[in-house]
C-alpha cells in the first residue's frame, strides 16, 4: 500500500482544551486534513474566523462552556461517539498535555480505537530534578514559594505517568522528553513530533550588521525559576561591563507564586534600569513586533520541550542563543542557525553573543528563515504525524 492510501484511511481525533493556546499546531492539524480520512478537533471552544481559516478540521465543542474534568469527561464521551460510528479501528485518538479522557476511553468506554496517543511535555519531572537549584544568578526562592512549585509540579509529574500507562502510543516534542517517560512506560510505540511555525506576515527580514548599532536583545519566557532568567540578566550586565551597547525587553507572564521571586531577581541587577524593559504577557500582534524589531533572543532554560519562541524568532530572521538542550538541538542538529552554550553558564553564553555579533547575522537569520520555511512548517508536521502512525 502507497504512503498516500495509507495516510487516506487513517481518521484523527484531537482532544484539546484550549483552541488559541496551541494555534500552530492547529494548523498541522488542518494540513493533516489534507493527508487523511476523517480529522476531528475536541475542544472547549472556537470561533467562527478561526473555524473558517482551518476548513479542512471538524470543530466539535460542548453546548455550554466546560471547565477542569467536566470538559475532559464530555471529550471522552464525544470521541467515543465518532470513534464508534464507523470502523472503530480505523481510529486514532490524540491528547495533548493531559490524558484524563484518553483514561476514561479506556476504563470506561473500553474504546478499540487502533491508537490512543498521548503528546508529552513531561517538565514537571524535569524541572523536579534539575530545574531551578541550577541557576546560581537568580534569587533564592523561599520554602513557601517552593513547596507550592512542589505541590504543583509532581501533581503533574504522577498524572503524566499514570496517562503514559493508559496509551499505547506516546508522542513527544523532544528525544529527551522520551526518554524521561520510557523509564516509567516501557513497550509503548514513541515518536519525536517537533513542533511547527506558521511564515510570519509580513515575512521577516535578516538581521544586517552595523558596526554602531546599538544591539536589540529580546527574550521571551514564561518568568519561573527553571527558565533561568538570572542567567539572562547576569549575561547582560557581563555585556554592558565589556561596553556592548544594546537593549532588552523581557516579555512573558509571571506566576503569583514566582512574583516575590522576580521582584528579588530584579533587585539584584536594578544597575541594567533603562537598559532592561519587562512587558509581562503580551497580544499576539505585539509579541510579532517584538520579535520583528530584535536581533538577538536569548534563550537561557534549564529546560525545555522543542521552544516555539525558537521558531517564532527564527523565522522573523532573529538570530537565536540558547542553552544547548534536546529541544533546542532538535531544532538545528548541525549548529548552522543557533548558537549554543550549556545551560546556566553565564560566562559561555556571552562569549556565544559575542560570537555571533563578531561573525555578523546575516547568515544565520538567512539559514533560520530558510529553515523554518522548509522543515517546521504545519505541513512538514503533518506529514511527520502521518509517517509516525503509518509504522
């Protein structure tokens, strides 16, 4: 059987609770439409515009807006239904960053789909072991901010590994988040899934260099300790000490638990004032500015899954430095567009600025774009999705 016949009798269910928080993979999902039989989406909600610019998926919400389990327990009816209107085996079952209804298909449904798959972004384990002790830069945390990230944390931890242990398929978005979870779900069918970007519009251009120019350094991320945003910090103060001339924003959300703790970081590098600019969350629009006007984004994680703002900047043409992770190597294997330092080495990620200004941008935000252009687009992710099924 050809590669086309097989992705055309292949039918998809995607379970999701949140249409807007994953747009990009919603649009490898819409590609993915293009390749099989049926392709369904199982979501709290959605809007008419979003549902017109992704025709080839069936939008399936719930009469009323659900919140918590309600909303997975309907999922789980919901895929069940479609699942078994037709050739229940012909099937296959699909949630990202949860599992609680691919749980109730199994025990309470006893569904005979032909694969329940799991999509795992297992940092809570991670971010347990190794995540924040490691960045010496940024403030202490104190016992109370830490036994909330604990409580939070390995609730996830122990739900990942129960939902890994319900599936007999389990996607991930990096070698290592595979890894992690095959020493608790041994025998279970895997597959590395990067993540996608959509071209930006309008396209992005590459960065040109001028020797005057004052350097625009950006760095998006959610604020919590395992991001390593002291690290950031201390590698700026490291640049403005050797006389480079730049600003940076900072752009991303700060938990209530992390807030004191982001007050005290902040504190310990309040000399970079008028150099630094903290904008919190921002739109989607505003985030693309951002992105457009920056140089260089400076990506300092102790960990990380397979980082959209990586694909994001990268095909705005903004030159990426980032901790040398499994997620971040996904993405350019041969070290041809990113410049890599090992995570929580201040000293190595400066000298990787230092680098890549000396050497000029132009190539690799030239090689960047041109990457995401061919290789992470939503349809190269479908296409992946569909080889991985099809073993």
């Amino acid at each position: 059987m050809h590669q086309a016949e097989i992705a055309a009798s292949i039918n998809f269910i995607c379970i999701l609770s949140s249409s807007t928080d994953y747009l990009d993979r919603l649009y490898s999902l819409n590609a993915l439409g293009k390749l099989i039989g049926r392709n369904v989406v199982i979501c709290k909600e959605v809007n008419t515009d979003l549902e017109k610019a992704l025709p080839e998926i069936q939008f399936v919400t719930p009469p009323k807006y659900l919140k918590g389990f309600s909303f997975f327990r309907w999922a789980a009816s919901q895929a069940f239904k479609i699942s078994s209107s037709s050739n229940a085996e012909s099937w296959n079952i699909m949630e990202i960053a949860g599992g609680a209804s691919l749980l109730i298909l199994r025990y309470v449904y006893f569904s005979k789909v032909a694969s329940s798959v799991l999509f795992v972004m297992p940092s809570r384990t991670l971010f347990l072991e190794r995540g924040w002790r490691r960045d010496v830069h940024s403030a202490k945390i104190d016992w109370r901010q830490e036994f909330a990230l604990y409580k939070r944390w390995l609730s996830w931890s122990v739900r990942e590994r129960v939902y890994a242990n319900t599936v007999n398929f389990v996607f991930a978005n990096s070698q290592l988040n595979l890894d992690e979870l095959q020493r608790q779900c041994r025998g279970r069918k895997t597959g590395v899934i990067p993540n996608c970007v959509r071209p930006p519009v309008p396209m992005g251009k590459p960065r040109l260099f001028r020797p005057d120019m004052q350097w625009k350094f950006l760095v998006v991320s959610e604020l919590e300790p395992h991001k390593g945003i002291g690290c950031s910090l201390e590698v700026l103060r490291q640049l403005r000490n050797q006389g480079v001339k730049y600003v940076c924003n900072f752009v991303g959300r700060v938990s209530k638990t992390n807030e004191k703790w982001l007050a005290r970081t902040k504190q310990k590098y309040i000399d970079l004032d008028g150099m630094v600019s903290w904008h919190g969350k921002v739109s989607r629009s505003s985030l693309d500015e951002h992105y457009r006007s920056a140089d260089i984004l400076l990506l300092t994680s102790f960990y990380e899954g397979s980082p959209r703002v990586v694909y994001e900047a990268s095909s705005h043409g903004c030159v990426v430095v980032a901790s040398r992770l499994s997620g971040t190597q996904l993405i350019d294997p041969d070290d041809k567009f990113l410049r890599f330092f090992p995570a929580g080495d201040a000293n190595a990620a400066v000298s990787a600025v230092l680098s890549v200004m000396n050497e000029g941008l132009q190539s690799r935000s030239e090689e960047a774009m041109q990457a995401m252009q061919e290789r992470f687009t939503p349809e190269a992710r479908a296409a992946r999705i569909v080889s991985v099924l099809s073993i």
